[in-house]
C-alpha cells in the first residue's frame, strides 16, 4: 500500500491539496498527515480528492471535535 504522508500544512491548503493530488496519481491510496494541519476546513481542500484521510494532532491544532469528524467521513467514501 502506498501512503501519502504529510505535516505542517499549516492551513496552506493549495500547496496540501497540491501534493496529495501528485501523491494519488503516484498510487497512494491513503493520506496521513502527521501533525500541524490546524484549522478543520483545510481538510476540506483534500476530502474531494476520495482518499482516507487519517490524522495526529500536532502543536498547532485547532478545533479537534471538527477535524477528527471530518477526517472520519473520509473514511466511509
């Protein structure tokens, strides 16, 4: 399996989506991002792309409740 493996987007959501979009046209076919992903709707940018998304909270992350929602809906596509 092949894993795309991000951190410290930082709210930099063209450059998240810009990168998960090379990784799944090189096969990956889940995205982990290991921390710093901050506010919830920056995962927005990578759900559209139909890949799992799981996270780890990091130091700068924001509203927990939402982001581990999201990333969870990612999963039942």
């Amino acid at each position: 399996m092949k894993i795309c493996l991000v951190s410290d987007s930082h709210d930099h959501r063209r450059l998240l989506a810009s990168a998960v979009t090379e990784a799944k046209g090189l096969g990956a076919q889940v995205v982990l991002h290991c921390g710093d992903l901050v506010a919830p709707s920056t995962l927005h940018s990578i759900t559209k792309l139909g890949l799992p998304i799981h996270i780890i909270y990091g130091n700068n992350t924001g509203d927990l409740f939402h982001l581990s929602r999201i990333a969870a809906e990612s999963k039942a596509s």
